[in-house]
C-alpha cells in the first residue's frame, strides 16, 4: 500500500518528530473541532475540581486530525504523565498487564489505533477500565491460578479511525467518547498561520489560503504542505509564500486545487476515459490504474467519495459529473430508460456478475 504520499495522512516517525514541535499545549491553543474541544473542557474541568482522575476518552476520526494532540494535551490539562502505546504493539493480554501495572496514579494512557488491540488483551482492558483490576493467570492447564492485581486510578485515552471496528463493550466503557470531523479551509488557514509563525516562514494571507483548500481538511496534511511550499519559497523564489509560490509548489509536487494527487486522478482518469464513467467493478479499476484493490479502496477511495467525486454502488464505481467536470470533460447525457426508471423511483437492476460490491 503506498504510505509515501504527500497528502496521505499517515505520518512516519521523522515526520512525527516535526509535529512535536508544531503540537498546541493546551486546549486554548487546539485550533478546530470547536464541539469537541468544548465538552472535553467540561470533562476536565469537572474532574480537577473533584480532584478525580478524567473519566477515559475516546477519540474517533480520520489520520491527522489531532487524536495524538488532544491525548498530550489531556495529560497536560490534568497535570500527569502521558504513557504512549498502541494496539498492534500489544499482542498478548501480558503486554497490557505490564503496562498497566506500571502506571502510576492519575496517569493518563493513549492507546492509538485501539481497534486492532488483540482479543484477550481486549478483554482484559474491560476489567481494568471498569474496576481498575486486573487479574494475571500464573500457570497452565488445570493448575493455572488467576491472581486480582489492584491499579491505581489512570485515565485512557482511546484513539480509532474506524470506530465501528470497537465491539460495544469497550465503546460503552469510555465515559466521554468524541468524533474529529475534518477541518473547514478557514480552520486550516490559522492552523497554517501559527505553524508558520513557529517554523519562520513568511505565509502571506493568499499563500495560506492556497494551501488550505488543498489539505483535504486534514492538519497533518496542510502542515505538511507547507514545509514542501517553504522548500520552494526558499530554493526558487525570495521565501515569501504567496498564492502564485503555493500554486507553482504544489503543481511540481502534483498536488490538485482540489487536493487530488498523482494516484486519486489515476482513479478518475481510469474510470471516465477507459470505462466511461462506470459502474466498474474495484478489481478491474485497480488492475486499471496499476494498484493493488486494497490500495484503491483504502488510500484513494475515501477522500474521492468525500469530495463527490466518485460513488461506491451494488453494481460498482461511478464517476459523478463533479468528476467529469474536474477532469475538463463533459459528462455524458443519461440513458432515456435509465431517466425514466429513475423519475418513476424504479430501481435499475444489478448486475450481480460485476466484481464490485
């Protein structure tokens, strides 16, 4: 799957580094996600002044939404340490014991990707949650023996990009869940202002706003974005960043006005000149455009279908006029049976031989 891509919102562990220094403290400095960043401040609030720890938190949304930001800034709140792990790197329900057996009261625990935390370590985060408890079977077969372990009161931070992967037990012991939507284009332009205050970069109103209508309403991505124009700015220009640099960067790195990049007008390309807008099913769309499915569907999918681009279908992927008319062409007139199926509200059938469900 590709993981190199400039407006993916999956980050490495360099680029992570970079974002440390760009992360808000507090929730004054969070910028967006106004609903949530309100309730979590009740949720805090409330706990300090009961001298409690917060009641655990679940947070649901796509990559580079602030997950990470809002777990630190939990910690900070509440004037505790921050234990950073995730799901996959817990593979054994020994893990979670070791780690939650460390913690120390009040700690607050980010378990990122909480969905592919592993069944039986699944398991025994329900008791510990719930009863700050764990027990530790010591042995095997007939002579095994369950030993309780007490846990100091701790506060976990539940970070997810699926949420409807959580089986309902876990979800429902959380006691402040919230979902991160994406970010308006004006949210990311003062997202794009205070980053470019910390890295020095001259972002000139125009130049921010550039930027922001193509970060697909991801931070992550806008920040992103911005060190590539910086780069620009300062090899081939004066290291102003105005609309005219932003555009000139980001069409050598084939980033669209929309935010489409090389693999999402593949897609569309694919699906308008070689299959004639679809229904084309995803196996033969990704063979298409030289993809493994899962590719297609995971990494390029989402934002297309977000942005009315493109539709998932029983008979499979459609391309939307909005799609046509990205790519300058003219969609084509519907079929005179299709329209009147489609005015009599007569569902058209499937074709239940295509391979793109």
């Amino acid at each position: 799957m590709s993981t190199d891509r400039l407006v993916g919102g999956a980050a490495d562990d360099e680029e992570r580094a970079v974002e440390a220094a760009l992360r808000p403290t507090s929730l004054d400095e969070f910028i967006g996600q106004d609903r949530v960043r309100d309730q979590l401040g009740l949720v805090l609030d409330a706990a300090r002044a009961r001298g409690k720890t917060a009641d655990h938190v679940l947070l649901s949304g796509g990559p580079g939404l602030g997950k990470t930001t809002l777990a630190m800034i939990i910690a900070g709140e509440m004037g505790a340490p921050l234990r950073l792990t995730s799901g996959p790197a817990i593979t054994h329900a020994g893990d979670l014991a070791a780690i939650l057996s460390s913690l120390n009261e009040g700690e607050v625990l980010f378990l990122d990707e909480i969905h592919r935390l592993a069944r039986p370590a699944e398991e025994m985060l329900y008791m510990a949650m719930e009863d700050f408890r764990v027990d530790v079977v010591v042995g095997k077969g007939p002579g095994a023996t369950a030993i309780p372990l007490e846990l100091p009161p701790f506060t976990l931070v539940g970070a997810t990009t699926r949420a409807g992967l959580l089986p309902a037990p876990l979800r429902d012991r959380f006691g402040f869940t919230a979902h991160m939507d994406l970010y308006e284009p004006a949210e990311l332009e003062l997202v794009l202002r205070r980053s470019a205050g910390l890295l020095k970069v001259d972002l000139r109103p125009d130049g921010a706003s550039t930027v922001a209508r193509r970060s697909r309403g991801t931070p992550r991505i806008a920040n992103r974005l911005l060190r590539r124009v910086r780069d620009f700015a300062e090899v081939r220009g004066t290291g102003v960043v105005t609309g005219p640099v932003a555009s000139a960067a980001l069409e050598i790195y084939e980033v669209d006005e929309l935010g489409l990049d090389r693999l999402d007008r593949g897609v569309l390309t694919a699906l308008v000149k070689l299959f004639g807008g679809g229904p084309v099913g995803l196996s033969t769309l990704a063979v298409a455009v030289g993809e493994e499915p899962e590719t297609v569907e995971v990494v390029a999918e989402p934002f297309l279908v977000r942005a009315g681009l493109l539709a998932r279908t029983p008979r499979g992927r459609i391309a939307t006029p909005a799609a046509w008319h990205h790519l300058g062409l003219v969609p084509p007139a519907p079929a005179p049976v299709a329209v009147a199926l489609a005015r009599q509200d007569v569902p058209l059938p499937l074709d239940a031989a295509d391979d793109g469900a």
